[in-house]
C-alpha cells in the first residue's frame, strides 16, 4: 500500500490547482436546498468527462456515481458530499464571491464536492488497483428538513449495489489546514424546530389591565424553558434549547395580540429526546394557561443523532495517521451541531470526520453559517487525498 498511498499524494498534488478552481466555480454560483440543478449539472458534466457512470435525478437533484475496480461487487463503499448553500448574503472580497444574491456556500458545501471530484478523478486512476467499487453520493438538501439523505435513502441510494460502509467529510473552522479530526460513536446531536404562538388580548400598553400580555407571557415561557434542561436533563446526556426568534409585533404603545417564537431542541437519546417534547408542550401551556392567554405549539422533527461506528471510525482514525502522520490527526469532542448524515449511519456503519481548513496567516478563522466564512484552499489536498485513501484501505486487493 506504500506505492498506492505515495501515488495519491501525488495525483492529489498535481490535481490541486483543478480542484480548487472547481472549488471556485461550485462557490460562485451556489444554490438552495433542492433547488441545485445547476450543481447536479455541473458534476454530472465532470464524471463524464471521466467515463463513470453516473444515476441523476435521486432525491430530485441528486446523483451518484461508480467506480468499479476489480470484482466490482465483492465489496461496496460510498462515499458522500452535500451539494446546497445558505440564505446568507456574502461579504468576502474575493474573485469567486457568489455571484446569487443573498445565497451562499457558508457550510463548505463547495469544499466537500470539489473534495468528493478530486478523489473520484483519483480513484478513477487507480481502479485496476483496488478490489470492489466506490459509489459517489453527492447530496441535496443537507441544510434544510427533512433532508436530501433520507430521501435518497428512501429513493435506493444505498441498493444497487449495495453499500456497505459510508464515509463523509465536513469542514471545520476550528482545526488548521493539513489536519483531520474524528470522534468514535456518538458525535452530533439529533434536532427538532420549536414553534410556539403566545396568544394574548392585545390593547393600549398604557392600560395593561385591560389587556392579556402575551409578550409578558412569552417572557415567561422563555425563562422556565431552560429549567427543563438544567433540571430535567441527565448531564451525561448533554441537550440543548434556545429560543433563536421572537416575533412580537406592536409599538411603543401597543401590545400585540399573539407572540411568536422559534427555537431549537437538541440532544442525543431518542427516549428524551421524546421526552423532552411533552414536558415543553405542558410547561408553555401551563404558563399561558395561568396569565389567561393559550399557546400553540408545534414541533417540527428533525435529524436524528449522529453516531460514527467505533471500529470504522477507528480503521479511518488509523488510516489518517497513516497517511497524514499522527500529528495531524485529532480527537474531537461531541458537538451539538447536526448532520442529516445522520440517517445514514441508521443504516449502515460510517465515519463522518473533519477537515481542517483554518489558517490564521491567510485570515482565514470565520465560523460557519457567517458571511465572511472562507477555506485555506490547500485544504482541498488533504481533503481528496484522505478521501481517496480512504476508500483505497478499504478496498485493497
């Protein structure tokens, strides 16, 4: 495997300056969830161009690929990007600034199908080497629910041939370019959107007896939701719930009729996660109930947790190291954060890890979700080699 792994350094060397500029192009023109034909068109136009055959229209803009080594069916792995942006506008002055109005690739979208490219056009390369095939599964709709990868799931993503293990990459502001990071079993948090409405009677604010102030009711309700997880949560159970969006709309001198909240739930066990859900719905109603106002609740369920399969993890743990050296590889710790990759590793054992793409020199720190979040673009090296290598690992002869 030597030979094999100094080969894909460096294909993954000589391919750098290809794979960024595809890295440009996909960011430059950056579309939402279910809505990435143009996307889809693109990468379909580049496997082509390869000879891998390709299935399109999978989950509306989904699409997948094969590699076939040898034996092709002796063993099947996928391998995974999402392919949506964000509503965020950008604000980074660079060449390949999105060019779509208030739309942007804030969550390196980009960098996980350019990274998903370089390693296909690698693998490509090496096929005769490798026993079994890799089914590239590029994704629509991560950021948005219900999600492009239970739809692809649902639509036989997984079938024909049968995958076996799934591996997935993520970029993350927080590690420097050149390293990796992973964390065995469970690792992102399930999630769940809150939407409340606090009904009230509203009025003249300078005659509050009149009135049933259903802002003061939402104050209420807010302050007591976090006492169901600092007192009802297990701590080695970690959770979450905020309250992100409040809505009430009157005037220095009006107290509106209704108010209404958004927020979110996470955690990771699904009995709480269950649990948790009642106990919101009785304590607001309850609440309201006794300030004579009612509130609506509605709770749309999200992903559910994500849990990276401890040996799988472990072989992809032992592969980084191998080829990136163990310096650059890093324990990470759960995060509250999630992932519809999720519903994959319901089905199937998977890694999802992390790739660094910080780089303090070039400016380069913005979290994700933020208008000036940008990639050291080196990072595209590590991340269609490791990919690559990975997937080599797993299907040596």
């Amino acid at each position: 495997m030597t030979q094999i792994k100094n080969m894909i350094r460096q294909l993954s060397k000589k391919y750098l300056p290809e794979i960024i500029q595809i890295r440009r192009d996909l960011h430059a023109y950056p579309e939402l969830s279910m809505q990435e034909f143009k996307t889809s068109g693109y990468i379909a136009s580049f496997l082509t161009d390869l000879n891998i055959p390709l299935r399109r229209g999978i989950a509306k803009t989904g699409l997948t690929g094969l590699i076939e080594g040898k034996n092709p069916l002796s063993k099947v792995i996928g391998l995974r990007a999402d392919m949506d942006a964000l509503p965020i506008q950008e604000l980074n002055d660079v060449p390949y600034k999105s060019t779509v109005n208030g739309v942007m690739h804030a969550c390196g979208h980009d960098v996980h199908m350019a990274s998903l490219l370089g390693a296909a056009k690698i693998l490509n390369e090496l096929k005769d080497d490798f026993e079994g095939s890799v089914k590239l599964i590029f994704q629509p709709s991560e950021e948005k629910y219900p999600g492009g990868a239970i739809r692809m799931i649902e639509e036989g993503v997984l079938e024909d041939p049968v995958v076996e293990k799934m591996y997935g990459l993520h970029v993350f502001p927080a590690l420097q370019t050149g390293k990796v990071g992973m964390k065995e079993g469970k690792y992102m948090a399930s999630t769940d959107e809150l939407f409340f409405t606090v009904k009230g009677r509203g009025g003249h604010g300078a005659t509050p007896d009149l009135n049933i102030d259903p802002v003061v009711i939402a104050a209420h309700i807010i302050l007591a939701l976090q006492q169901i997880v600092s007192r009802h949560a297990n701590p080695v159970n970690p959770t979450v719930l905020s309250i992100g969006h409040v809505l009430a709309d009157g005037k220095t001198n009006i107290i509106p009729d209704y108010v209404r909240m958004e927020g979110v739930l996470r955690t990771f066990d699904e009995n709480w996660r269950k649990e948790v859900k009642q106990k919101i719905s009785r304590l607001v109603n309850s609440i309201a109930e006794s300030m004579g106002g009612t509130c609506d609740v509605s709770v749309a369920k999200g992903y559910p947790y994500l849990v990276n399969d401890i040996e799988t993890t472990k072989k992809v743990r032992q592969y980084a190291e191998e080829y990136l050296g163990l310096e650059n590889v890093e324990e990470l710790e759960m995060r509250m954060t999630s992932e519809d990759f999720a519903y994959f590793s319901q089905k199937v054992p998977v890694c999802f890890y992390r790739l660094g793409i910080k780089n303090e020199a070039k400016g380069i720190t913005a979290n994700l979700h933020s208008p000036t979040f940008n990639v050291d673009e080196n990072s595209l090296e590590t991340g269609m080699g490791m990919m690559a290598w990975i997937a080599a690992k797993e299907l040596s002869l």
